[in-house]
C-alpha cells in the first residue's frame, strides 16, 4: 500500500487511494446503462491519485473523485449520470466513512449495446 496516497480515518485506519477509486468504479458499473468505465483524465500533478479507472483527489478526509464512463446507446445519459454519482457517493461513503464533496462523471463514448444470440 502507498503510504503517500491514503486518508486516515479515525485515527489509525488508513484506506488507499486505490481501495477507494475501486470502490467508485464498481458502484458505476451497477448501473444500468453504463458499459465501462473507461482510463480516467490528467489532473494536476501531484494533487490527483490516479488509478486505472478514477481519479481521486484527497484533502483533509473529503474525497473528489472523477470517473470517465461508455454509456450504452439510447440511453437518457443526465439521467445515468445521476445516477452514477448518487451510487459512487453513498458506496464511498457508507465503505469508507470518508465524506464524499463531488462525483465528477465524464461521458467519453457511447456504445450499442451487443445484440443478444438469436435462438436456434
């Protein structure tokens, strides 16, 4: 575990960056609608811990995370944003205690969802 990249909670517990940037990226994927979650976007050096899906971004135990997500095509995408961020917020924090200010969600593409085998 990166001592650098951890936030501790109440005193001697410490949860990783990653711990929690996989938390976030399994909350997305529950929601209906979203394909992927895709390599998250560069931020500023230094104050962004990157994992390979979400980035994190810790300071003083509250937590900004930004998620890049492949949406189905058809889908109402303010809607599956929402979404995304209501489940990645209420996932982080009811796992880690560590409040959650904001969920950034980046659509960086749609997919047709694949068409299910026809039966023979």
């Amino acid at each position: 575990m990166d001592v650098s990249n951890t936030c501790v909670v109440n005193g001697s517990l410490q949860i990783s960056t990653e711990v929690i940037a996989k938390i976030a990226r399994m909350a997305a994927l529950e929601i209906d609608g979203v394909k992927e979650v895709s390599p998250a976007v560069s931020g500023v050096k230094g104050l962004l811990s990157r994992s390979k899906n979400v980035a994190v971004s810790l300071s003083d135990d509250v937590a900004e995370l930004t998620l890049q997500i492949v949406v189905f095509y058809g889908t109402r995408i303010p809607t599956v944003c929402e979404k995304v961020q209501q489940n990645v917020k209420n996932a982080v924090q009811n796992m880690t205690s560590i409040t959650v200010s904001r969920v950034n969600v980046v659509v960086a593409g749609v997919q047709v969802r694949p068409e299910p085998p026809e039966e023979q």
